[in-house]
C-alpha cells in the first residue's frame, strides 16, 4: 500500500480555542490510483491534503508513506520527502514569470542539487511528456492558461515522485482547458503516476477512479466512480 493513514487527527489552537479539523481518519490509496478529495469549505480536505503533501502533520495517529512513519519525520526529514516524493500542481501555477518553461521545471532539481546537465535533460523530458517540446523557452506570460498548468505539471512530475497531488488544477481555467489538463491526468495515470486530486466540481472529481467526501472532519464516503 502507497499511503496508509491510520486514526489521524489534526487539531489546531486559534485565538484560544481548539478546533479540530481532522477526526480519526482512516485511509488507503494504492500505487497508481487516481483519487479524488471532495469537500465543503472547512471541510477538512485542505488539512488533509497539507498533511499528504508533508507540508503539516497530524495530532494523533499515523500517517505510512511506503511504510514509512511521516507523521514522526521532523522539519528536515518532510521537506526531503516532499522534494523527492511528491509533485504539486497549484490552481494558480505558481510559475516563476521571469523565468522560461524549462528552468522552472529544473527547479525541483536545482533544490535537490542535481547538476546542471542532468536537470535540463531531465525538464526537457518532462516537458515532452505533457506536450510543451515547442515550448522551452517561452516564459508564462508567453503561453496560454492551460499551456502554464501542463508546465506546471512537468515540474511536478521532473523528480518522479510517489504521488502527484492537484489542488484544484482546473481552477483557473476555462471549461476547454479544463478538459485538456484532466485528459493529460488520465494519460499519467495510465503511465504509472498516482494522482490524488483536491476539488470542489463533481464534473472534474468524475474523472478520478474513487471519490472520498470529508464532511465535518471526518470522511463520509469513499466510493469509485464510473469513469468518464
């Protein structure tokens, strides 16, 4: 099993007050499965989604990565994981706008201290991947919406990494767009990439294998889907 959450919980102290945004979870996704996270605003999914990208972790309970105990990793240890483990893609890119197509690829590679050589043959290998061979050298404000989100994608994938997490990839994208970027997910998917997708669009959490809905904290269905 890939990722195995075991009674997890989050609890945070605002102003005083304890709010608990997770309530003993219990999760499994396997290698190469294409999930989607559903949820209402205050739901819990962005907690949840924070605690599988290693960007936080959990009051109570575990959290296995490849067998690996994440939740007791400290600060150096989680973003060693999420460099060499997990892919982001943002809803709004998060592309650095000076900087061409391909060295904002080659910056996960750069962090992880990959030489120079090796990082641009590996971005240019990404960028074929997702479509954008033409498009090496053109900065963000160059290409199209959809362009910037399939560059996006490179990098996330340029450190084959475990899991590939999208928050909201669709977001900031017209409906047309929005279809080529979830097509391109189905295309990893069947390549071998797992896929753990955040969203609020029914439409979009469709083209996942399964769809978990947390509501309150807690997760109150994990179903499969028919596919799109």
């Amino acid at each position: 099993m890939l990722i195995e959450i075991k009674n997890l919980s989050k609890l945070y102290s605002m102003e005083g007050v304890d709010v608990q945004a997770l309530k003993s979870i219990n999760l499994q996704i396997a290698q190469n499965e294409y999930v989607a996270i559903m949820g209402p605003s205050g739901s819990g999914k962005s907690t949840l989604m924070n605690i599988l990208g290693c960007l936080d972790t959990p009051t109570e309970g575990y959290y296995l990565f490849n067998n690996v105990d994440v939740s007791s990793l400290n600060d150096d240890a989680l973003s060693a994981m999420r460099n060499r483990e997990i892919g982001f893609v943002f809803q709004n890119f998060n592309l650095l706008p000076r900087m061409s197509s391909l060295l904002n690829v080659e910056l996960p590679l750069v962090y992880a201290g990959v030489p120079k050589h090796i990082r641009k043959e590996r971005a240019m290998q990404a960028l074929s991947r997702v479509g954008l061979a033409e498009r090496v050298n053109h900065r963000p404000s160059e290409l199209s919406g959809g362009q910037r989100q399939r560059v996006a994608i490179a990098r996330a994938l340029v450190t084959n990494p475990g899991i590939l997490l999208a928050d909201e990839p669709t977001g900031a994208l017209d409906s047309k767009m929005g279809v080529e970027i979830m097509d391109l997910f189905n295309q990893l998917q069947q390549e071998g990439n797992t896929i753990i997708l955040i969203t609020h669009e029914q439409e979009i959490a469709d083209y996942a294998h399964r769809t978990i809905f947390i509501k309150d904290g807690e997760i109150h269905s994990d179903k499969p889907n028919a596919r799109k």
